[in-house]
C-alpha cells in the first residue's frame, strides 16, 4: 500500500470515528504523514492539533516510541548555534531586549523560555542577563527603610498588588515576611463587609457593576471576599457567570456530543480525558457518563478497569471467568490485582451477591483455645514453618492473619512471632557485590518484581539500591530483565 493510500485510509475514515492511525506500519511511513498533514508544526502543536487530528496522531507516536524519530526535536535545540556568552549576549540584546529574568523565564511565545533554559544549562545565566532586581534586599536593614523603600516603589498599591508584581514586588513581599515586617510596613488587608447584599438579586447587581466581564476564576482571584460571600450564601450558581469548563448544557444530543468530542479532544483517550490538563476534559467525560453516552461518544476504553462484566449471566459464568483469570488467588489478591481488572470484578461480584459462591472460602478460625505464650508458638511453628511476620500477617489460606491479630490482642507478638530479620545491605561494600547479590536473590527479576518483593525483602534491597546510586548498575533496565 503507497503512502498516499494510507493517507487516504486515515483522513477519509468514518468522521464519527477516532483516525484509524495503527495503518502506518512503519517509521518512514509515519515521517510521511507528518509532512503531509503537519508540515513545520511543532511537538506542541501537533499535541493541540484538532483540525486534522493531531492529538491522536502525536498519542499514536508515543505509544509506539517514535515520537523523538518522527517530529522535530523540541525548541531548546534551536540555540546550538550560539558557541560563546558573547554570542548568547548578542542574542539576548537583538530578541530580549528589555525583558527581566523573570519576564525572559516566562515568554514561550518569542522563545524567550528556551533561551533562559539553554543559558541555564549552558552556566551562563549571570554572565548574560541583567542582574535580578528582584534578589537582594540586605540594604534594608530597618523597618523604617522598608516603609521609606515601600513609598517610593509601591505607592498606592495593595497587599495583593505588591506579592503579586512579577519583576519586583514578590519579592519584596516575601522579604518583609522573613523578616516578620509585612504587617507594619505594608496597607492592611481589606476585609469589605458584604452584609449590605441582602439576595441573590442585590448580588448580580453589585457584580455586574464592580467586577463587570470577570470569570469565575477572576473572582476567586481577584475579589475573593465577594466570592467567599456568595458561596457562603449559597448564591454563586445564580450570581456568578456559568463556568465554560464545566457547562455542557448547549450538547442535547449524542451526535453533538460526538462532533464535540472530535473538534476539541480528537484523539483522546479516556484516561486522558480524565487528566485533562484545563480540568475540561474531566467535566465532559463526567458529563457524558451521567446521560449514559460515554461508551457510545468515547474510544473503547485500553484499561481493564472498565470491562463489562454484565455479559456474566449466572454464576457459574462468573466461577468460570475466577478460574480463567484469577486461578488459586484469595479474595483479598483479587481485589487488588491490576493486570485482570480484579478489583473490577470482585466489585461485581459484591453488587450480584456471588461473591461467597464465586471465591474460594475465608478461613476464619477460633483461637480462644490457645492460652498460653507455649501454645501459641508451637501453633505457630507448625502452621507457619518459615513465614515471617508480614507473610503470616497477609495469609488467608491458613489462618495467618487472624492468628497474626489475635496474637497481637495478646500481646504475645514479639514472643511468638519470628524475630524480624534486619537487612545486611551494609556488607555489601560496592557494585559488584550488589550485583552477586541480585544474582543470587532475585535472579531473571525486573526493577518492578525487585521492588515490590516482600517474600525475601526485595523492596528493601532496591531501597538500599536507589540511596547507593546503584540502581541503573544492578538492576535490568526497564521493559527487559538482563
């Protein structure tokens, strides 16, 4: 199949249906594609892309592990030309002319962000932008200094205004703050009474001529006592403008909903749906759940967590599906099991009520026999030959973890249970020992296996791996055991 072919395939799929983008086989067949629909776009653009699909075209890459070989390399790379500080200098004065530290840190539209980082890196941030006006205040040495140095650069301002002035205000302010002069040096807080509001009425008439075109989040910010005074009335659905991030009203069908989903989140998956940087997401996959629209709006779900386990009939479908995928675990292994969607399913099971036909049975067993400290580790030895505490604590198979309380309730615990083994991790003096080590213990085991070993204290020797600096030495890189 040519590349045009494939472009055609992906672009004029059903339009009610995420790109199709798993027909680009190859990497080369993937650059094409780029250059076709995104030419000279960048990483991030392509990210926010919803006109042609590229959100999903950039998750596509990811997924695969081609993005750094199919679209251009992010902008801090733009900077290899300057060699020397006299050609950052130069650089700065011709694009940055002006701009403080802070405004040069912060301006992503001119690039001004990249170049600040590529001098930080590079370790010649002192030499080539001004001086921050912003970092020393040791001058001041009394509060009568602060409130002469105030009046002179902060006139009229509020409390707000000066924390919040980017070049040099904030910083003022948190100097005051240290050295415990803010409330004398600075105008006191403003608490305005709003009790003069009597409804919901006198309040969207006062809004509207004080804080006129404000958003939600304006008001939160920027007249925080206001805010605070209709929430505490419970008035602010009815004074205060609806939220866009969260107002779905205008979507009465699933076909808008569908035409919503493609030209504002084209691509995305549920769970990113859910993580949604602007919150947007989240509010319209909550909204698309209450009406019963998600499965039918939304691409199937990548996560076991949200199987259908209605297609389970009767009981004996449910035992079946526990014997296929979860064979021999406890309730309690299955309920926490990730790889399956246990938890899934053992949630079903409660709502059905089969849970006692479907797991195998608890094992709860009556120690009001055993009287004696004798008793009880003689019980222990020949019920549990072996086990350390946390194995017997975790045991349902047994009875471990109800013997493990009732010894506890005893206050038996230190005279009956095995001693708890300290780690030797100290003996191992350098790398090659903790290799032997790892070899000998947790052999053919990944970084995640080691970790989460509890059996031979798998997650202490990573532990004691991660504090060395020996992890990425000892350990299997991810994805592969060595």
């Amino acid at each position: 199949m040519s590349i045009d072919d494939i472009i055609k395939g992906i672009v004029e799929g059903d339009p009610q249906q995420p790109r199709d983008y798993s027909l680009l086989r190859t990497i080369d067949e993937a650059v094409n594609y780029y250059n076709s629909n995104f030419s000279g776009m960048t990483r991030s653009q392509v990210q926010k892309d919803t006109e042609n699909g590229g959100g999903g075209f950039y998750t596509y890459l990811v997924k695969r592990g081609w993005r750094d070989a199919v679209l251009p390399k992010p902008s801090q790379h733009q900077f290899t030309h300057i060699k020397t500080i006299r050609d950052a200098k130069k650089y700065c004065l011709e694009n940055f002319l002006g701009k403080t530290r802070s405004q040069l840190s912060k301006d992503k539209k001119r690039g001004g962000r990249g170049f600040y980082q590529f001098l930080v890196r590079m370790g010649w941030r002192k030499q080539v932008l001004p001086e921050s006006r912003k970092s020393d205040y040791s001058f001041i040495t009394t509060v009568e200094e602060a409130k002469k140095y105030c009046k002179e650069h902060f006139s009229g301002m509020t409390r707000n205004e000066v924390r919040e002035d980017e070049d040099e205000g904030g910083a003022f302010y948190r100097y005051l703050s240290r050295k415990g002069w803010r409330d004398e040096v600075l105008p006191e807080r403003l608490n305005k009474d709003y009790s003069f509001i009597k409804t919901a009425e006198d309040a969207k008439v006062y809004a509207a001529k004080h804080f006129a075109g404000f958003s939600r989040r304006d008001f939160a910010k920027k007249a925080g006592g206001f805010y605070g005074y209709i929430k505490s009335k419970g008035w602010r659905d009815i004074v205060l403008p609806k939220s866009k991030k969260s107002d779905f009203s205008f979507i009465s069908d699933v076909d808008e909903a569908k035409k919503y989903y493609e030209d504002n989140f084209a691509g995305a998956s549920r769970s990113q749906l859910i993580q949604h940087k602007r919150k947007e997401g989240r509010a319209f996959y909550t909204f698309l759940t209450d009406r019963c629209w998600r499965d039918v709006v939304l691409p199937e779900s990548e996560n076991a967590l949200d199987r259908d386990y209605s297609v389970l009939r009767t009981v004996e479908d449910a035992k079946r599906y526990y014997e296929k995928y979860f064979p021999g675990m406890t309730r309690r292994q299955v309920q926490i099991d990730r790889k399956n969607s246990g938890g899934g399913f053992s949630n079903f099971l409660s709502k059905m009520g089969w849970r006692d036909a479907v797991f195998p049975q608890r094992v709860s067993r009556d120690y009001s026999e055993i009287t004696t400290v004798e008793q009880a580790r003689q019980y222990c030895e020949e019920n549990f030959p072996g086990m350390i505490r946390r194995q017997i604590s975790e045991d349902t198979e047994k009875g471990g973890s109800g013997f493990y309380k009732y010894v506890i309730r005893n206050g038996w615990r230190d005279q009956v249970l095995p001693a708890i083994i300290k780690s030797h991790y100290a003996d191992l003096k350098t790398v090659d020992d903790a290799k032997r080590y790892y070899e000998a213990n947790f052999p053919g085991m990944s970084r995640g296996q080691v970790c989460n070993d509890k059996s031979r204290s798998g997650n202490g020797f990573y532990g004691f791996l991660v504090k060395k600096g020996w992890r990425n030495a000892v350990l299997p890189p991810k994805g592969g055991a060595k």
